[in-house]
C-alpha cells in the first residue's frame, strides 16, 4: 500500500488552489497512491468544507485530518 502525506495550513484561498495542484500531481503520478493523507492545521472551517470538496473529486481515498491550532503534521 502506498500512501501520500500532504501536511498543509490552508490560510486562504491561495493556500486551497497550492494545495488542489499538489493534490493533482499526486493523482496524476504513473504510479499514484493508494491513499492521499492531508493533515491540515486550518481553523477556519468553510476553508475545512473546501479542502473537503477537493478530496471528493478525486479517485483516491483522501484521509483530511484536521488540527485546529499550531500542531504538526506527525502529531
């Protein structure tokens, strides 16, 4: 099983389209996971729905974890 981590901070919405091409270059990979993890540390939970949105419209499981607050993306 191959899994993708993509730790993030969506602040604004610069952050989500940052994060929509990192999320359609890892899909678009000869080899593409079989899962994408993105661990957001956002606040703000109408970015949180977008992000959300995002991960629907791919063909991979997307794992969104959400970490209010300045945490890391191992914790």
């Amino acid at each position: 099983m191959i899994s993708t981590v993509i730790p993030t901070y969506v602040r604004d919405s610069t952050d989500l389209v940052r994060l929509k091409r990192a999320l359609d270059s890892v899909s678009s990979q000869t080899l593409s996971p079989d899962e994408i993890v993105i661990s957001d540390d956002t606040k703000d939970e109408t970015l949180a729905h977008k992000v959300q949105s995002l991960a629907l419209s791919l063909r991979i499981r997307v794992i969104y974890l959400i970490h209010p607050g300045l945490s890391n993306a191992s914790s």
